[in-house]
C-alpha cells in the first residue's frame, strides 16, 4: 500500500490555484486585446491622451500635441 499525503489548497469557488495557472495564457491575451481597445476608444480623450498616452516610451511623441497657440480654438 503506498503511502499518499492528502495536503489542503486554498480554494474559491472550487478553483485551486493549480487549475487557476492553465487559464493564465489566455488570461494575458485578453487582457492585451482589452487593453489595446480601451486605448484606441479613448485616444482622442484629451485627458487620456495627456496622463497616459504621451507617458509611453515609443508612442509618447505622436500623441504630443504641436498644434501652435494661435490655431488652436480655445
């Protein structure tokens, strides 16, 4: 008879986090993906465009806003 230790895990909901770490491929795609859209739908939100877009290393300078002061309307 061979000798099996039973050890307890932490579960919520009946999901163990050694079933939890197969969903977590496809867990960061989606949240690439959704993260990719949230910025495309609020790209034109000037206050997203400021404390977010222009922070990011490689898209900051397309987002900076080089319109001159006398063509700007307000």
């Amino acid at each position: 008879m061979a000798n099996f230790k039973l050890k307890s895990q932490p579960a919520v909901m009946g999901f163990t986090p050694e079933r939890l770490a197969g969903f977590r491929g496809p867990l960061v795609m989606w949240g690439f993906g959704i993260g990719v859209t949230v910025s495309l739908f609020l790209s034109s939100v000037p206050i997203f465009k400021r404390d977010v877009l222009q922070k990011v290393p490689v898209l900051g300078d397309y987002y900076t806003d080089k319109t001159p002061d006398s063509d700007k309307p307000f």
